[in-house]
C-alpha cells in the first residue's frame, strides 16, 4: 500500500504524541538497562520533527522522510537517534527512486538499520520489534497484539549491542527501551491506515 502525503505526515505527528504521554515510562525502561534517558530524548527529537513538519511543511515524500530523518538525527542523539535517522533516511531515498511501497519500504529500512547496527534479531534492540512488525505488516498480519508481543519477548533476551550489553545476564527481565519506542510508530501507523 501507499501512504498519502497527508497521511505519513499524521503517521509521524501521531507518534510524536504516543511518545510524548510516554516520556517517564520509556525512561524508566531505559533506567532499568540504559542510561535512562531514551524518552527525554527522543521526545526532544520527535517534538522538533512535529514542529518542523508544521513549519517547512514539505510538499512531496521524499521531504517528508528526509525531513523526520535529518531532525531525529541532529536532535535525539545516542544509539537510537542514529538509528531511526537510518530508517527514514533510507524510506526517503527509495521513494525518491521511485518505490512507494510502503511494506518495501519498512522491510528496507529495517535491513539498513540491521547494516548499520551490524545487528539481527535477537539481540534484544529496536530490530526485535522492526523486523517481525515490517514483516507482519508486509502480510497484512500487523496487529497492536502482536506489535506489544515483540516487545514483551525482548524481555527474556540478552543484550548483545549498544551499552545494555555491557549487564550481559543483568540486561535479562526488562523490555528494550527503543524497540518499546518503536512500537509507538507501528501502532500509529495501523491508526493511520485505519
Ligand atoms: P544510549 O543508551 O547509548 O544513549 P539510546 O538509549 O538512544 O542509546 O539507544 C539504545 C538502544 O539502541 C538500545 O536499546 C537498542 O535498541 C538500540 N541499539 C544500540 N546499539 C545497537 C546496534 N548496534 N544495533 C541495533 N540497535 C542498537
Ligand atoms: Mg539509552
Ligand atoms: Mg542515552
């Protein structure tokens, strides 16, 4: 499927509000194994997209995913700024080029951010949620059960990237903070599309 203009820019203001009512809880989860400060964070760099997706108001896709791209970047910092930077940057990229699907473009951009992160799933990071969620969506299979159930099994998982890793056993019986974040924007997508 193809999103509208009008549509991602609501997918990306839609999370920037999930994470907004949820800045004190994806602290604490990032507390628990992080340096807890994963919703301040990102909330500062969701908050500056909304504002400059209000105020440049970019008029074709391309824009608008560079636009979410560049300001996550500059803004969030830490290991999941650069991350979600990936993401968008590589969906801009491809709908410049061409492709519009959206299924493609989220399979893609997880694979990028897999490069980037030289990550896979199972080692307990935002992968675990954008993997198995692009791949469900690409089925039409996505759900707001199954998007909140991968991120419970990061749970049980061991830390094996970015600075969680370093509690190796101890990172064992919290959720990741940003595969947590995450699960913001493929519940606010399926709100969209909806
Ligand atoms: P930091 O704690 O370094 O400030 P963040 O809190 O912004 O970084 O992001 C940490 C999250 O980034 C982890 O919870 C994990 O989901 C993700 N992450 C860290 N390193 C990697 C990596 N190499 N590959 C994929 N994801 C990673
Ligand atoms: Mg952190
Ligand atoms: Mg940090």
């Amino acid at each position: 499927m193809e999103l509208t203009i009008n549509q991602a820019k609501k997918w990306i203001i839609l999370w920037t509000d999930y994470v907004k009512n949820n800045v004190e809880l994806l602290n604490e989860i990032d507390t628990a194994i992080g340096d807890g400060d994963h919703g301040t964070n990102l909330n500062r760099g969701t908050q500056a997209t909304k504002k400059a997706l209000e105020e440049e108001d970019p008029q074709t896709m391309p824009l608008v995913f560079r636009t979410v791209a560049l300001t996550l970047v500059s803004t969030i910092g830490g290991a999941s700024g650069a991350l979600y930077g990936t993401a968008f940057l590589t969906m801009a990229r491809l709908v410049k080029d061409g492709e519009t699907r959206l299924e493609v473009l989220l399979v893609e951009a997880t694979k990028a951010m897999k490069k980037r992160g030289k990550s896979d799933v199972g080692m307990k990071t935002l992968i675990d949620l954008w993997d198995p969620a692009s791949k469900a969506f690409a089925e039409h299979k996505l759900t707001k059960e199954y998007i909140n159930d991968c991120v419970e099994k990061t749970k049980n998982m061991k830390a094996k990237k970015g600075r969680s890793s370093y509690l190796r056993e101890r990172s064992i019986g919290h959720v990741d903070p940003v595969a947590k974040s995450s699960s913001y924007l493929y519940i606010a997508l399926l709100e969209v599309i909806d």
